[in-house]
C-alpha cells in the first residue's frame, strides 16, 4: 500500500464527514497533476517489481512451521542498512517497506531497472540480493520464503511466533489474533474503516476441495439460507452472498486474510499519457491469464479449497459497499449502487486508440456525474474522465485530521488517498509532482512464485509483452464484461489446464476482416499459439526479439526464462498451486480430507525453503532450470 | 504480359514494406517471401521507374511514406545479405560487387528519409560459424579477397559518415584475426546464428570480450531467399521478364527506439 503519511488518522466515524472535502481537492490535485505533466514525451522504458515475503520461524522438535513476527525487528534493521548506504553516497539497491500484515515485508529494488533489454537480467539478481540480504538477520531457526499465504493462517494450534489468541479487540476474528494486523495504527485504520463502512464483518466462504473423506464444514452451524444472490462482477452467480459461514465451505472472517496475501507486482514507465493508457487497456485484459498463469494458492485455513488464487478473498475482503450499494436494500444513505468491489478488475478502458470500441465498455459501472463534468470543464476528455470519476466514487479510508487543508498545486495526498486504495488489476498513476518519473502502469495480480528465477520470469514477461505490444500495435481488446468472467474462471483450480478464457482472435489491429472477434481459447493456446490459427504470445516475443539487437548471452538467458513460461503455459510443469496440491496429496500423513495438518505444512514449508535455495530439485515444477 | 516502359529496366529494387504492420508471425524466410509477392502482385498498381537509369522500384502495398522524424531518437541497424547469385560477373561467380552496398543505402535512405545508419552488418554468402574452427579452411584465398574488397567499399561510407559502426556476419575467432590482419577499420560488430540447444560459444564470447567487438544473435537462415521461391514468386504475380531477373542481395533493416526497445519499423 502506498499511500501512508504519519501523524493520527481520524476513526471512521469522524473520517467519513471529509470524504466529499478529500474527493474534491482530489480531483484539483489530480487537474493541476494532469495539467503539468500531460504534454510529457519519450521517458525511456524503466521499471520495478515488488515482492512480498514471508519469515518462518521453525519449531523442528515438534515439526512446526510458523509464521514469525519479528518481522518490525528485522525490517527496522534492513531499513538501517539502506540509511548508511546512503549516507555514504552510495546507491541503495533494495527498499524495504512494511505491509499490511504484521508477518509481510516488501522488497522492492532501490532504483528502476531499464532501459534496454540487458537490464532485464538485472531483475534476478536484485532479488536474490533482496533475499540474502534479509537472511543476515534472521535467527538460526528462521528463513524467508515467498508463498501467496501460509497455509495454516488462521489454524486453531500455534501458526504465529510468538503465539497469540484469536478474537481480539480490533479484528473480532474467530481465527485471528489482533498480532497478525501491523500495528502501525495507519493499517488498524484501515481495517476499521472498510469493516465500519461496510457495516457488517467479512465473510467469505471458499468452497472446499472434496477429497475421499473430506469433513463437512460447520455442520453445527444452521444451513444458511443465503440472504440475496446476486450477480456480482466476480462471483458470476457462482458463489451466493451469505452472511454466515456455508457448509462445505472454508469461512473466513477476516479482512487480513485477503490483505495478508503475498503478491508480485510489476510497474512500467510508458514514454507518454497516451503510451501508459493504451498499456493499461491491454495489460487489463492479460490480468486474468496472468493470474492463472502464477496460480499458488490453493490452500486457506488449512484445508484444500477449489480455489487456486488469492484473488477471490481479497476482493471480497478489501469490498467495503454497503447493502445498499451492493443493491440489496434500496438507496437511503448511500448515493449509488455498485457493482464492483473496491479491489477488482477494472470497471473501464482509457485508451484514446481507434481500437478501443465503445461496445466493449460494457460494464455500466456507476461514477460520479459532478466529478466528471468538472473534470470535463477542466480540459481532460471523456474516457479520462469517466475512469477517474469511477475512482472517485469511494470513500477516504484513512483522513488525517492534520493535513486536510492543502495546497491543492504542491500536494497530492488527497488523490492519492482516493488513487491508491482503489485497488484494481491494473493502475494508471500520474506522475508524481516536482520529479522526473513519468506515467506509469502498475500491473497488480500476479500470484507471488516459490522461487526467484520464477518471479524474474514473470516480470520480463511482463516487461517483453509491453514491447510487443508496442511494436506489433497488438490488440487485445474483449468486452469488460468478458475479462471479467475471465476472472472468475482464473482463480478456480487448475484453471489452468481445464478452463478457456475469452481471447481475441486476431490481435493485430489493423485487420480489416469482419470477424467473430473474440473466442474462447485455453492458455495454452494463448501464450504459445495454435497452429496457424493464434501465433501464440511467446513467438511474437521471439520474433521481436530477432529484430533487436542483443548480445548472444543476455539472448540465451532470455530464452531460457521464456523456455520455463512456455512450459508452464502448456502444463508441462505445473504450477505452484498444483505442486503444493500434490505434495499434500501424496504425504504420507495426509488422510484425503483435505487438510494440511502441522507436520504436512511443516515438510511443505520446508520443501519451498530448500527448492528456493537451489538444495532440492523439483522437476514438476521447474524442469531441469537452474535454481543458483 | 510485359509493358513496354518496362523494358529499359535493368534493375528491379522491391520493398516489403513495414513487416511490424503486417500482421506476420512466420519465419525470416517466409515474412520475406509472402511480403515481396504482396508488393509486386500490385505492381501495376503502383511502382516508380526511373528510365535514364533503368531502375524499376516496387513499393508495398502497405507502406505509406514513412520518413522517420526525429533522426536521434533512433537507432537503425541494417544487414546485407549478398545472395549465391550476387555475382553480376559469369567468368567469376565468386565475385561480391561492392556496388551492392552504396546501391542498397541509397534506396533505404530514400526510404526513410534519412542521411546515415547507425549499424550496418554484411553477411557473405556461404560463410557459416563454428566457434571450434582451427583454420577456417571453408573459406579460400579468392573469396577472402572479395570480402575485402567489399570491406573496402564500407570503409569508405564508414568515413564520409554514412555507417556509424561496421559489423560482420558469421565470423569465428580464425577469421576475425585474418581479416584485422588485412583490413584498416576493424569491424566493431559480430552476428552470429544463435541456436538455443546448443552451447555458448565461449572463444569467440571471450575475443569479442578482449577486442570490444559487439556479439550479437540472430535467427536469420543462410539463404534467405532461395532462387527457386523467388522465380516462383515472379511467376506467381505474373511479372515481366520472369526469367531474366536474378536476387542479388537483401537488405534487412530495423528501426528501433532507443532507450523503449520498440521497433518502429522493419523491413
């Protein structure tokens, strides 16, 4: 998260009198930002991961694997060392961050990489000197690893060191103990503000995975009758709106289990506002395949689920509508009906391309008629306009009482508290006042790898998607609607292999055929093509890749991290999610009820530990890749 | 069917036009083959004949005048492919004309509009790399000297400014000492096939380390344009004077973005 000054945030109760001051001076900020910077050209090609990680602290005597809160400790001296380096006048290579949950910590590299194609060997080797960096100060029994969550988050035995009960003061979650919330008071307040604001507590219910002895879920509880089901953006209809936790399903009851997820994020500079709007259009539709793509999250408190990404919970955690917005009782206090979460794919296109049909903003997503026409007023064109009075439509959750009178030409807080908790698949973010970065896209689903060389893979896959669609003038254009539904199929176990996503058939834009223009394709076909139908993304990568010039090493690197995408796209290797199915599968311990009982988790833990570090192979997952 | 104003014409350039555009996903060899029968199917359609000199240019259907604006913000890189019936000469069919070179700038600065080049690679026909070779046997006496006479000719654009940088195609370690022995400005680039499954190929990654020499890859086949495709392509499109015509060399050219890593164009 971003967006995170100091000071003391008001409670919501107070908080959500400013929301129409914040909105407003928002929109200014945003005016006098655009009106800046909107003329800015040819910025070169630079960009930056971030990762997410997770510290285990080990209990080998009885096989238990934990989730360590040292992580303040830890961080405070990893932040210590970056100070020194700088106060040296050296270049810091890392920035740590704190994050949402007690037991995360963000890594991100101390300076953008770019912008030629060699720099993107670059990316590996910064993340592993983010990992030994971090593993200086770890205790003997400690090691960092990258899941998307812990498996045993939210267990009834000792899942946190140091162990603590659930059902505290500020999360009142039957699983969690408060520790688990950073307790920096700016993320307290988050999580009060979007549990107040919703009204009710979180509930998500994930279907559970039905082994040949899997338990029935909550049998004691009434069979809840759902309330209302309604077609959400994401749920499709799939999974009904309930107040209480379902039977055969995993009930969580918490906003951190969705915010506590760890992810991998990739941000591009675009040369210009028009470059960074057609990127943000067409990386919107590849979110959905690039989640399943990185699929590695198929099991939540413990138990096997039919869900395979993190996706699902944390829309629904991070979702702070209303009943009313979310159209189950009629308007009274709130001003509109929803139908998207706050953290979802995004609700429309911005790019100002010929390509972009009308037909496919189909989504009818509410925004702010006010905020518009002054937007309008203001110099900034229709599909601009709409995106960012769609944005504007949500509440400030975190209002500083001390700063809410600003400079609206030398500030920008009051956007960026509206920009950067609008959390969708992708961002569009201006540039920054007074600085030399220019418009950029955040591309924000990706399921977080086992490994480093996975990670740096995905990232130049990103990074080499975003040259070809530039240089090819590619189209990837779907209705709204079918990215997402594409959504919906992306997080559903094994999407991979069993599921086929709406794709467009013919993405070069200046086909002139009349054409169905978009039909279901599996992922395979997608990223490494059919026959002569699809060429299939990898080899219009490859292609570019013979029209640049390269040196044959940097070559054959790029080849081998292109080798293990195409792999993974075909089913030849699985993915994370799959693996860590299996390796539950065939424990020996595992009793086919789907649960992953401590002495499994433990081996599990383990297992990644020593792959990440290259001291075990796992050939179903990697092949025969070199882990160094 | 011939037309008459054709029949001066002594030389046939024909341009594929931005391959980026062209929705063309294929191998090197095939992307040029389906491109040039594009151009000349419309030949009659559109074409420029320059009668005192005899020059028939055939443009691509696709191609709307591209003259590059803001010459910094690119890099372009070419590379001319002198084709086995590159010889104008039937006493010695070994012979490379250097004439190639000047000839083939002078229509891609035409093209784009432009006044100089930031690369330019040659590939000699024939010439194939194999980091392991001792003695370059594969490459006799005459057809060394064509390559310097060629050599010379780009030495010469080299130093009136039209090439930035000179690069070769195809040259192991052997060669590249061979020809630094004979030769004034030493090339500063070095293309060489890259086949995946096979090892790097460590001496010449370690001399080009040493001598500043770029070393870059490529996928492009040893004939590029077969004479066989080509005839059939002439016959194909119905072109005049089918059997006469001869492929003496392919320029490929790129145009990228610099500091994007965007190709702008591609022919």
């Amino acid at each position: 998260m971003g967006f995170l000054t100091e000071g003391k945030p008001l409670p919501w109760e107070q908080a959500k009198k400013y929301a129409d001051h914040i909105r407003n001076h928002g929109i200014n900020q945003f005016l006098s930002i655009y009106n800046k910077t909107k003329d800015r050209d040819k910025d070169y090609l630079l960009w930056g991961d971030e990762i997410e990680y997770m510290v285990i602290a080990y209990d080998d005597e009885s096989k238990n694997a934990k989730l360590s809160l040292r992580i303040s400790d830890i961080l405070h001296k990893l932040q210590k060392e970056v100070e020194e380096t700088v106060k040296n006048g050296e270049v810091a290579e890392i920035s740590w961050h704190p994050e949402f949950a007690a037991y995360m910590i963000e890594g991100i590299p101390g300076i953008p990489y770019g912008n030629t194609l060699k720099s993107l060997l670059r990316v590996e080797q910064n993340m592993k000197l983010r990992r030994a960096t971090a593993s200086k100060h770890l205790n003997q029994n400690e090691s960092i690893i990258t899941l998307s969550n812990f498996p045993r988050f939210g267990c009834s035995d000792q899942f946190l060191e140091p162990h603590h009960e659930p059902f505290g003061p500020k999360l009142k979650s039957a699983f969690l103990p408060d520790e688990v919330l950073n307790p920096h008071i700016k993320h307290q307040t988050v999580n009060d503000g979007l549990r107040s604001r919703r009204g009710t507590d979180v509930t998500v219910n994930i279907p559970i995975f039905h082994d040949k002895k899997s338990p029935n879920l909550f049998p004691e509880c009434e069979k809840a009758l759902p309330d209302h089901i309604y077609l959400d953006s994401i749920s499709q209809n799939l999974f009904p709106e309930c107040e209480k936790a379902l039977p055969d399903h995993i009930y969580l009851d918490s906003i951190v289990f969705g915010g506590g997820c760890c992810c991998l994020q990739v941000t591009i500079q675009a040369c210009n506002i028009r470059e960074a709007r057609k990127l943000y259009d067409q990386l919107a539709v590849l979110g959905p395949i690039m989640l399943a793509l990185t699929a590695s999250t198929p099991i939540w408190r413990g138990h096997l689920s039919e869900m395979d990404c993190r996706w699902f919970v944390l829309s629904k955690c991070a979702d702070e509508r209303t009943k009313e917005e979310r159209g189950l009782e009629p308007l009274k206090n709130d001003r509109f009906v929803i139908n998207r979460s706050r953290c979802d794919t995004i609700a429309y296109y911005i790019s100002l391309d010929k390509t972009l049909k009308s037909e496919y903003n189909d989504s009818n997503s509410v925004y702010d008629r006010n905020i518009y026409q002054k937007l309008i007023d203001n110099g900034v064109d229709e599909i601009l306009a709409r995106h960012v009075s769609y944005l504007f439509i949500r509440d400030p959750l975190i209002v500083y009482e001390d700063s809410l009178y600003q400079d609206d030409e030398s500030s920008s807080h009051h956007f960026e508290n509206i920009q950067s908790t609008n959390w969708q698949t992708v961002r569009f973010k201006p540039p920054p006042l007074n600085s030399n970065i220019g418009w950029r896209i955040e591309f924000r689903c990706m399921e977080v790898q086992i490994t480093d060389f996975e990670n740096a893979a995905f990232v130049i896959f990103m990074i080499l998607l975003t040259r070809i669609i530039l240089s090819y003038d590619l189209n990837f254009y779907i209705p709204i609607s079918k990215v997402d539904e594409n959504m919906a199929n992306a997080y559903k176990r094994d999407a991979l292999n069993t599921e086929k996503f709406w794709f467009r058939r013919n993405i070069f834009a200046n086909y002139d055929g009349v054409e169905d223009e978009f039909e279901k394709m599996t992922i395979n076909e997608i990223v490494n093509g059919k026959s002569n139908e699809f060429p299939g993304l990898i080899n219009i990568i490859f292609q570019y890749l013979e029209s640049m010039n390269i040196d044959i090493e940097t070559r054959n690197h790029l080849e081998k991290y292109l080798e293990f995408i195409g792999m993974r796209a075909s089913g030849k290797i699985q993915t994370a999610a799959t693996w860590i199915r299996n390796f539950v599968r065939s424990h020996p311990n595992y009793k086919h009820d789907s649960i992953v009982s401590q002495e499994i988790n433990y081996d599990l833990i383990k297992m990644v530990e020593e792959i990440q570090k290259g001291q075990i192979k796992a050939p179903e997952l990697l092949s025969d890749f070199k882990i160094q | 069917m011939s037309s008459p104003e054709f029949s001066n014409v002594n030389t046939v350039i024909v341009y594929t036009g931005n391959v980026m555009k062209q929705a063309n996903i294929n191998t090197l060899k095939a992307e040029l083959a389906s491109c040039l029968e594009n151009s000349l199917k419309n030949v009659h359609s559109s074409y420029n004949i320059d009668q005192t000199r005899g020059i028939l240019e055939v443009p691509s259907p696709y191609d709307l005048s591209y003259k590059l604006k803001d010459r910094d913000d690119f890099e372009i890189t070419v590379k001319l492919f002198y084709l086995p019936s590159s010889s104008t000469s039937d006493d010695n069919p070994s012979t490379l004309p250097p004439s190639y070179i000047s000839q083939s700038l002078h229509h891609l600065f035409c093209l784009l509009g432009i006044t100089y080049v930031d690369s330019f690679i040659v590939y000699f026909n024939g010439l194939l790399f194999d980091d392991q070779d001792q003695d370059d046997s594969n490459l006799v006496m005459d057809d060394f000297e064509a390559l310097v006479e060629v050599w010379k000719e780009l030495e010469s654009q080299y130093r009136n400014e039209k090439i930035k940088k000179l690069g070769v195609s195809e040259f192991t370690k052997n060669r590249f000492e061979r020809f630094l022995d004979v030769v004034e400005i030493p090339p500063k680039i070095d293309q060489i096939n890259f086949k995946s499954c096979c090892d790097l190929p460590n001496r010449m990654i370690n001399y080009a380390k040493e001598h500043d020499i770029e070393l870059l890859t490529h996928k492009d086949p040893a004939d590029i344009l077969p004479l066989a495709t080509f005839q059939k392509i002439l016959k194909d499109t119905n072109f005049p004077f089918t059997s006469k015509l001869l492929p003496r060399w392919v320029l490929k050219y790129s145009v990228l973005v610099k500091c994007r890593e965007v190709v702008a164009n591609k022919g």
